[in-house]
C-alpha cells in the first residue's frame, strides 16, 4: 500500500509540473556525466558533426564528436562566455578581455578584438553567428550590476560594435529561417524580444515583445529554434527547456530535465532531431542536490521536431 501512494504521489508531481501545456514524452538521458559548475553556450556544428558547449566557471571548452564517442577538453586561460565555429580547425572563443580565435588542434590564441566598452567589471554571455556569418555576443556584470552590459556585434573584418546597450544578463539568441528577424533573451526582463533584421547590414529595429515568460516557469537563458521558427528556450530555475511559438508567445511544448538550473540547447544529430541540454550545478543548494543528483551534466533528448543549422563565422578580407 505504500508503493502505491509513492507511485501516486510521483504521478501527481509530474502532472503538475506539465501543467502549463500538453506533455512531451521524451526523457532526456545523460551524454556527458561531468557536473560543470556553469555549462552554457551549446553549439553544434553540422559540417563537422561535432558538440561545443563550454564551462564558464571552470574555464573550459567542450569539444564532442559524438559520432566517434570522442570528447575533447580545452582549457582557456579565463572564464569563457561562449564559442562558435569558424572552420573545421578554428573557433572563436569569447573570453574575459576579448574575442580570440582558437586553433584546436595546436591549442593557439590569436587576439582579435576587445569590446568597445571594454570594463573589468563585465564579461562576455552567450552569443552565436548570424546567416551572414557576423558574431553576436552579449555581456554581462561580474558584481551583479543591472542595465550596465550590452549585446556586441563581430563584423567580418572583425570591427565590432554596440547593438544594444542597458542590458542585464545577455542569453539566448537566434534568427528564423527567412532570415528576417532576430529573437533575442536578456534574462530578468523575462522577455524573448523580435527584431526585425536585415541580413546584408546586420541592422535591428522595431523591438516587439514576441514571448512573456510566466514566473512560475523559471527564467529564460539560452535558446534554439525549430524548423517551424519555434523558440526552444532553457529555463534557469525551471528545470526544463519551453517551446514558445513566436508569433502569439503560446507555451506549446515543455521538456523536463533532471537539473534545476538549465542553460542552453543545441538541435544536433545527421536529421537535426536530437537535443542537446546544458545544466549548471551553481545555484543549486545542497537540498536540491539531493533532488538534482546530476545537476551540471550535459543531457540528450531525441524529439518529433528539427531544427536549424547554427551558423559559422565568415572571414571577409583580414588575414588572422
């Protein structure tokens, strides 16, 4: 008899937690067991068949081919924001004081650009390339500090600029597949923005509100988008990723994951159906724990949906 009120009681708590929308069957399983403080910036590139996603706090870029079961660590110098893919030998790394590009096989910096608000008291924050192949990457305030950071654009030449300043914590961002518009995350606000976007300039403009995210879902970190131009976004605090449909802000998916605080998201795999999910163990009190044994994993979902192609940088007329 006591089996069975357990049994009812686990029934009862997952109910309540898919009570914002209809249930997704998947189950995420673990890929990675390694519990990083941070995990964030989840990045897969289609060319290659690889994962990068990185440690914040423990300074650290992931490299994963999961095809060959093979997993590649490197170590960066300083806490790093965020990476995307340059070619099958570079990447570019966001690191404390600047943009750098990374060779993996020989494990050699090249500086490239610091921000032009360059502050000791800021760091960089998630970021990805847009279709034309510029890199958008945002920042945020060591000290907690609000409206102080901003979301910087890396030109091709590698000039970079301000897009957006009076940010707070600048997460998750990406563009629909018409290439039209930019979504785009800066956490407390609870918002996913619309931007308009012109894909040969890289200008912005007319700001509308596409997804308010209610409270009791947690607050909004790094996001994907679907083939379908849904929002795929992480919920830091809410232990699941949301699908947001973009043009009424409609909650239409939810997928649990065994981690409070969850941080970015990849679509992967050769049909782009596959899920990865970044966790962070910070934040997590050691009562959670007990709950969340698994907290700061990297974790993978098979789903009914696909997604996009992340994009890579594009190198116009500069020799590194």
């Amino acid at each position: 008899m006591k089996k069975f009120y357990i049994l009812i009681f686990i029934a009862s708590f997952f109910t309540g937690c898919m009570n914002h929308t209809k249930n997704t069957d998947p189950i995420p399983e673990i890929a990675d067991s390694t519990c990083y403080s941070l995990g964030e910036g989840a990045l897969w590139d289609a060319e290659s068949h690889r994962l990068f996603f990185v440690d914040i706090l423990g300074n650290k870029l992931i490299e994963m081919h999961p095809e060959k079961e093979i997993r590649i660590e490197h170590q960066m110098p300083s806490m790093i924001g965020t990476v995307v893919v340059q070619d099958d030998e570079h990447v570019l790394v966001a690191l404390v004081d600047g943009i750098y590009r990374y060779k993996l096989s020989s494990r050699e910096f090249e500086f490239l650009v610091c921000p032009p608000e360059n502050d000791s008291t800021q760091r960089f924050n998630d970021g990805k390339c847009d279709p034309a192949g510029r890199f958008w990457v945002g920042s945020m305030s060591l000290g907690g500090g609000k409206e102080t950071s901003h979301l910087f654009c890396m030109d091709r030449d590698a000039r970079i600029s301000v897009k957006l300043d009076g940010i707070t914590i600048s997460n998750g961002i990406v563009w629909s597949s018409d290439k039209k518009f930019m979504y785009y995350i800066d956490t407390p606000t609870r918002k996913v923005m619309e931007y308009a976007y012109d894909n040969k300039s890289g200008m912005i403009s007319k700001p509308r509100v596409a997804v308010h995210v209610a409270d009791s879902l947690g607050s909004p970190d790094g996001m994907a988008i679907d083939s379908e131009d849904r929002l795929w976004v992480c919920m830091w605090g809410g232990s699941a990723v949301c699908c947001f449909n973009r043009e009424n802000g409609d909650l239409e998916e939810r997928i649990l994951v065994p981690a409070k605080n969850v941080t970015s998201c990849a679509f992967s795999g050769p049909d782009l159906n596959e899920l990865y999910i970044t966790t962070a163990r910070v934040g997590t009190s050691e009562e959670e724990l007990k709950q969340f044994p698994n907290a700061g994993s990297l974790f993978r979902v098979n789903i009914k949906t696909t997604g996009q192609e992340n994009y890579r940088f594009k190198v116009n007329n500069i020799v590194f």
